[in-house]
C-alpha cells in the first residue's frame, strides 16, 4: 500500500526543465548540443535562436573564405 502511495505522487509532480531546472506545465523536446533534451518552452526558443545564429554565422564565415565543399 505504501508502495502506491509513492508512485502516485511521483506521477503528480510537475515537470522539470533540463536546462533551467523550473517546474513548468509542459516541456518541449530541442537539440542542444547536439543532443534531445525536454525543455521548457522558453529554453526551446533560445535554443532554437542560438542555433540559427550558429549556422548563420558559419555560413558568412564559409563564403568569406571562399569555401566550396559540401554542407
């Protein structure tokens, strides 16, 4: 019985941010790193900005170089 009673309340719980450690309503799943991480909705949209930014700049960086490879 007691045993019940633990597993319920687990499932009650909010869920925890990866990045920001919050208790949010729901978290969303974004690559970070390279790697799928739940998150808050807020920490998703920074990640997804910091990731366009990233490639962005790779891409500025590349045709100042003049490189033509694959990518």
């Amino acid at each position: 019985m007691l045993e019940i009673r633990l597993v319920v309340c687990e499932a009650l719980r909010m869920p925890t941010c990866a990045v920001c450690k919050d208790e949010v309503d729901e978290l969303v799943i974004a690559m970070i790193g390279g790697k799928r991480k739940k998150v808050c909705e807020d920490c998703g949209d920074r990640a997804k900005e910091s990731e366009a930014i990233a490639q962005e700049s790779e891409s500025v960086v590349q045709n100042m170089m003049g490189f033509k490879g694959r990518r």
